[in-house]
C-alpha cells in the first residue's frame, strides 16, 4: 500500500447512490405510515360510529341532506356518520404526522438493526457532502447492507392483525347496534320529557330516599277518611274441577263494576292448508258456547 | 465481505497485522496494545501508568520494531535536565573556527519513550510536553522540526509512590490517552513465564508490518472516519457532563471533546469498522478523560476514582 497507489484507486462516487437509497427508505417509511394510520382511523371510524348509536342522542339521528339521498336507493347519511368520519380522518393526519416526524434513518435501523449506526451515518456524511475515501468506503458498505435490508419489518405483523381483529368486532357491534337497537339512554342536555330522562330521573330520586330518610307526612299529605273508592272492580279467577270424567270445558264471565256480563268466548282457528276442518272448528265452537250458557 | 474500497481493506488488514505482531512479544495486555495502537493511528501520545515490571518499554520497542519508526528512549531522574532532552548547542572546533553546532537531543525519533515521567523535575517534563505539543523544538535562536510522525509514549509509575513528581493537569491534557497498564490474568502470565525463561536468548523477533509512509497514510485515513452527528454530540455530552459531575473539582477541556471524537475513530478503524459506533465513544471516553479530571476530596474519601465517576457519566447517557 502506498499513498500514490491509494490514488490510482479511487472509488466511484457513492454519494448519489447513498442519497437515493436514503429517498427510497423515506418512501417506505411513509408507506408504512400510512398503513398503520388507515388502520387505525378505521377503528376510530367504527368506534365512533358505535358510540353514535349506542348512546342514541336525538341530534346525531338527524339526516343529512334528505332532499338530495330521497332520490337515490341508498340512506342518507347521518350527523353521527359524519362525526365518525371526521373523528377518523382526524386520528389518521395525526398518527401519519407523528409517525412520520421520527428521523426515518431511525425507524428504519429499528426494523434493520444490521444497519444500524451505519445508515445514520452515512446520512450525516451525505448531507455533509464527504467524499474522501473513508466515507466513500461507508458509503459503499451501507449500500452493499442495503441490499440485504427489508421494509417489512417497519411493519409488526403482531400489532396489525391485533387491529384488524379490533376493527372487526367493531364492525360487528356496529351492525348489532343498528340491528337491535341497543339504547344506553343518554341524551343532550337540552332534551327533557324522554323515557331516558324519566329513568334517570327515578333512579336518581330512588337513591336521594334511600340516603336520607324524609318526613312520611310531609310525603303523604294530610290523612283523611275515606268512605268508598270512586270505581269498584270485582275480579275473580275461576277454575273447573278436573277429572270424573267431564271434559267439557267451562269459562267464568267475567263482570265490570256496574254488572255487565262478558261472556266468554273461545277463539277458533282454521289452517288455511286444513280447510276441511273448519267445520270441526265451528262445531267446537258452538258446543263450547252451549256449555257457557248452561251455566 | 461488504464490496469496499480496497485501499480500506489495506488498511484494516495491515492494523490486524500489528496487532498480531506485538501480541507475539505481550501477552495477556491485548487492551493496552489497541489503546497504544489508537494513540499511533490518531497521531497522539500516550501515557502509560503501572507498577514496574508489566512490560511497558517493551511494548514500545516492539511498537518501534513493527512499524519502522526510529526509536529513542530517555530515562527521567530528578537530575534530568531539559537539555538532555531536546539537545543542547555545542562549541566545536573546525577549520573555519570555533561554531556551535545544535546537538540534538533524544527527542529527535519518531517514536520517544519517556521511561518514569514522572521522576523528571516539572522544568523538564515541560520541556518534552512541549514539544508533544508544538511538534518543534527551539534551542538557542533555532527553532528544530521534530520528525513526523512524533510519538511520544511516556510512562509513570503510580503517583502514591515516593519520589515522584506528579504530572501537572495542564500538561497530562495533552496526552492523548492515559492507559493503565494492570497485572495480566494468571494464564496469560503463566504464557509470559514459558515464553520469555525457555531459552537464554530468550527475545521473540518480531517483522517490520508497515512503512512510515503507510504509517502516514493510516493516521490520515483515521482522521477522516465519518461519525453521525449524533455520536459526536453523546462525545461532547460526555466531556461537558465531566465539568459539572458532583464528584469531580473539575472536568475536562474540549481538547478532551476532539480526542475522544479521535480515539473513536482509531478504533472503530482497529475494529474494521467505516463509521463510528456508540461502542467506540463509551469504550475510549475512560482512557480519554482518566488524566483530565479531579476527583474531588469528598468522593475521593468515598474510594471513588476518575474511572468510577466516568463510568457513570457514560452509562447516565
């Protein structure tokens, strides 16, 4: 090795190469982004959609440009649809930006540990312009390593199916809420007079009582004789004694408070595949009725 | 094998050849032979610290032998005087008269090894300090270029021991590395028994691995090892760390900062690397810092030492 020998042979100019290698990796740190953000803005999509139905708010029900979807066989969309979608496209810009903002060298050696310090330096001494002969010489090695490396491993498998699986289930209770219906009863606050409101409302009165004890005076009112009730209702529940060999079946009349009678009355019923019994079924009937009116 | 540039495989190949050269002579010190080797390639001194009898001198004659530089030893004692160094002028007779003619001294060679440093009057030890530093000597009203490459590896025994003169913080500064030389383990020593009592001629031979010109070649080629910025910043965190550490009176210069950025260099090159690694600034920040920090009393008190409190540094970042 001599110094003149070293000058006979001087390496080819590396650092484009370098540069480009370093562009190429930016894009597949972008790309791996953008995947990780997709997924994840759908799961904030379905989440917030679900959220949307489950809590049942009057306001989020209220469609969207009716005029325009009543023409087109497809429902139109909702407040709450669009709340979720924006609630998506917002977690998406964010996730992207924060994931893209780490140095992409960084991400990169983290998914290819052979390269690490290698790749960040030889970024260092490319944007530093360096083109001795030893930063040639890394220049070289990084991209000979580069050749080895792979952009799979920005992505975690482990960690994608894990959302995948996620998203589907939450696609899945976002189909079962709008199915059945589930209604957690919470409303806006400008809202009054609703099922939810009044169940709230009990539950909460329920637990001021069972807290503190209140005057029963104070509940009740004054107390005061009370000869009769307005309305008087009889009811009676009659039963046939069984056995000894009576079948005949025996219905009670029922009877209001002023003494109207109803009679009782057994329905019948005709298959429409067995025409031919209707006739039994008429008999039975009036035979049913016979026994009513001997009582 | 990675396609690199073959003046670079010259390189790490003609290192490894060393290497392998002066582990024929010292066994058991491979650590102090990369340290020693670092110094060579950075184009800096080194300061070796044991007790007697670990093969210091040795290591550097076989250092002299292995890459062809010229060779001068000077043996420090309390009567040294600076002139017995650098050279002294002389009255000589000729045909023409009396003239003075400049004498140099022993630190005209490529590679001095100082031998107790320590045991030389302050007075003196500046004299070889400074021409570690400026490369030149002035005698008279001349000023003498030293030859390139200039190397100076001096040696002290611990400063506990008597009739020593320790190094002043200022002047131990320009020292490279500070590398200590410790007792080799029990089978490296029982391999130094065998090899050094076999025969009355007991010395192992050892061949020239590399000119001074290649030498030369190395030094620059270390110099231009890239470092990620980001290594260099941990380098310069560590040496700034050193100035406010509890435990220290005071820290490191940035003098500190560029040798550590160098010493990494030398071994990330002995280690066959292009680039610096984070390895290499840990690795080489005690041998760098060791001589220029001050424990100060109370951690000092404690049993801590200059390694102690780097190690920590290091490892906080």
């Amino acid at each position: 090795m001599s110094e003149d020998a070293t000058d006979d042979r001087t390496p080819p100019d590396n650092r484009d190469d370098v540069r480009a290698a370093l562009a190429e990796i930016r894009r597949e740190t972008r790309k791996a982004a953008f995947v990780y953000a997709s997924l994840d803005a759908a799961c904030v999509v379905l989440a917030a959609y679900l959220a949307v139905g489950v809590t049942g708010v009057p306001l989020l029900d209220v469609e969207l440009a009716p005029a325009t979807f009543d023409s087109l066989p497809v429902p139109g969309p909702d407040v709450g649809a669009l709340a979720a979608v924006l609630a998506g496209v917002s977690a998406f810009v964010a996730e992207y930006v924060v994931r893209t903002r780490r140095p992409v060298a960084e991400q990169f050696e983290d998914a290819n540990p052979e390269v690490r310090e290698a790749l960040r330096t030889a970024r260092d001494a490319a944007d530093a312009d360096r083109a001795n002969p030893m930063a040639q010489a890394l220049y070289a090695d990084v991209l000979y390593r580069l050749r080895n490396a792979s952009s799979l491993g920005l992505l975690d498998a482990t960690r994608l199916g894990v959302t995948l699986v996620f998203a589907l289930a939450l696609s899945l209770a976002a189909v079962q809420t709008a199915v059945v219906g589930v209604d957690i009863g919470v409303s806006t606050a400008g809202s009054s007079g609703g099922v939810g409101d009044r169940a709230v409302q009990a539950e909460s009165d329920e637990n001021r009582s069972s807290v503190e004890l209140r005057n029963g005076s104070e509940v009740l009112g004054e107390e005061t004789n009370v000869s009769a009730g307005s309305e008087n209702v009889t009811a009676s529940v009659g039963s046939s004694p069984g056995g000894e060999g009576d079948e005949s079946a025996n219905y009670d009349r029922d009877t209001d408070g002023d003494g109207a009678g109803v009679e009782a009355e057994r329905a019948g019923f005709a298959s429409p595949e067995r025409v031919e019994d209707a006739d039994l079924v008429q008999r039975y009937a009036r035979e049913l009725d016979g026994n009513s009116t001997d009582d | 094998m990675t396609e690199r540039n073959p003046s670079i495989d010259d390189v790490t190949n003609r290192i490894q050849a060393i290497r392998s050269e002066i582990r024929r002579r010292i066994v058991g010190q491979e650590r102090v032979v990369d340290h020693v080797l670092a110094c060579l390639l950075c184009d800096g001194n080194a300061l070796l610290e044991s007790t007697p009898g670990l093969g210091k001198t040795l290591l550097v004659r076989t250092l002299a032998e292995v890459t062809d530089l010229s060779f001068s030893r000077i043996q420090n004692t309390p009567d040294l005087m600076p002139s017995d160094v650098i050279g002294t002028e002389m009255v000589r007779e000729t045909d023409a008269g009396r003239t003075f003619t400049f004498e140099k001294g022993p630190v005209f060679a490529n590679l001095v090894l100082s031998d107790e440093i320590n045991r030389a009057t302050p007075k003196t030890q500046s004299a070889l300090l400074e021409a570690m530093e400026e490369g030149q000597v002035t005698a008279g009203n001349e000023t003498y270029d030293l030859p390139e490459p200039f190397f100076v590896l001096a040696t002290q025994n611990p400063i506990d021991q008597e009739g020593t003169y320790p190094l002043p913080e200022a002047q131990s500064d320009r020292f490279l590395l500070k590398v200590v030389v410790d007792y080799p383990p029990e089978a490296a020593e029982r391999e130094i028994v065998d090899r050094y009592t076999r025969d009355v001629d007991a010395s192992v031979p050892v061949e020239k691995r590399v000119s001074t010109g290649e030498l030369r070649q190395m030094q620059r080629l270390t110099h231009q090892v890239p470092i990620a910025d980001d290594l260099r910043d941990l380098a310069v965190g560590v040496v700034r760390d050193t100035r406010t550490a509890d435990d220290l009176e005071y820290g490191a210069s940035p003098r500190a900062s560029m040798s550590l950025v160098r010493a990494a260099k030398a071994r990330a090159l002995i280690e066959g690397r292009t680039h610096v690694s984070a390895a290499d600034v840990t690795a080489m920040a005690p041998p760098v810092l060791r001589h220029r920090v001050v424990v100060d009393f109370r951690a000092e008190r404690e049993g801590l030492t200059p390694d102690d409190v780097i190690q920590t540094l290091v490892e906080d970042r």
